[in-house]
C-alpha cells in the first residue's frame, strides 16, 4: 500500500514539474510576441512619421494621453507586486 502512494506522489510530483515547464515555455513565447510586436510597432511608427508627420503627431498624442490615464487611473505598482506574487506562491 506504501507503494501505491509513493508512485502516486512521484506521478503528482512529475505532473507539477511539467506544469512549471510549461508555464516557463509559455511566458517566453508571450515574452516573444511582445518583443515582435514592439519592434513591429515602432518600425510603422518611424514610417509613419516619414511619410505623414501629422499623423504621427496624433498618433504620439494619443499615446501620451493613454500611458498617462493608466498611470492615474490604473493600479498602484505594491499592488501588482502582490498580485503577482500571490500568483507565483
């Protein structure tokens, strides 16, 4: 009977250590998409502000406008410190 409930403990065991592999797997391709999105972004951004600057300029306006709004509005950094590390624990 000790047996079946060390095997079982190595299978839970062996289930959690592929679970955390995946969750690294996964943040680094989120972490990918990101970084190519980014660059994607700021490449049209550039040719953008080439072709048609005002545009650019309504572009980087609203932006500004955005980033600051979440600063205001949006939650504080202690608190997603604590939400993320409640995630991690």
């Amino acid at each position: 009977m000790e047996r079946l409930v060390q095997y079982l403990d190595d299978l839970e065991d062996l289930i959690f250590a592929i679970a955390l592999k995946a969750e690294r797997i996964r943040m680094a391709i989120s972490f990918f998409l990101f970084m190519v999105t980014a660059a994607t972004l700021q490449v049209a951004c550039v040719l953008i502000a080439l072709r048609h600057p005002p545009i650019a300029l309504a572009i980087a306006a609203l932006l500004t406008v955005s980033v600051l709004f979440d600063a205001v509005v949006g939650q504080s950094p202690k608190a997603y410190a604590q939400k993320t590390s409640i995630r991690a624990a």
